[in-house]
C-alpha cells in the first residue's frame, strides 16, 4: 500500500502525552492550529519513534507537519487518519544561522 505524502504548516495548539499500550505500540497526539480566516484544528496521530520528534515542541510554537493519509473501516464506518512522520519549527533554522551570523 503507497500513501500519499502531504505537509502543512501551523501553531501548536496542544501536544498530548504518550500513549503506550500493553503490546508495545507508542502513540501521541499532535493539534495544530491551521489557517487565518477560517482556522481549522487538525489532530495529527505520531507513531511508534516519531512520537518522539515532539519532545522540544510547545504550544504557540509554528511547525511544518509532513504527514500521510491512512484510510480504514471498521463496523461499517470509513476512518481517515493524518499519520504525521516529521516536525519542525519553522523558525528556528532561521534563528540559528542569524545568531551564528551575529
């Protein structure tokens, strides 16, 4: 199965704890405020080791999310889930290299 490849860009509105079930699997949640005129929160699911990459992340914070589409059914009912794989802040490399440069 091939995934589409998506990103999008927003602020931080809440990062949830880790979820670690019985069998192992990691999971945390990621919501990300997107849009000006008409603001959207989307909830972005981070798997396994990627529910890591959130650690230096915080609330107020402007990211780029690059992130999978995940279709599935159960009970009849069709699911969509935003699988997100990378995070970063938007302005921090540029603050990096103004400091090096100062």
């Amino acid at each position: 199965m091939q995934y589409n490849k998506f990103a999008i860009a927003g602020t931080i509105v809440d990062i949830k704890g880790i979820e670690i079930q019985p069998d192992g699997f990691v999971k945390r949640e990621l919501i990300l405020r997107t849009g000006r005129d008409f603001p959207q929160d989307l909830r972005f699911e981070f798997l396994q080791q990627n529910a890591y990459k959130l650690e230096p992340f915080g609330e107020g914070e402007e990211v780029l999310v690059q992130f999978n589409l995940k279709g599935s059914e159960f009970n009849d009912r069709l699911f969509t889930n935003l699988i997100a794989y990378q995070i970063e802040g938007l302005y921090r490399k540029h603050k990096q290299r103004n400091q090096q440069i100062v």
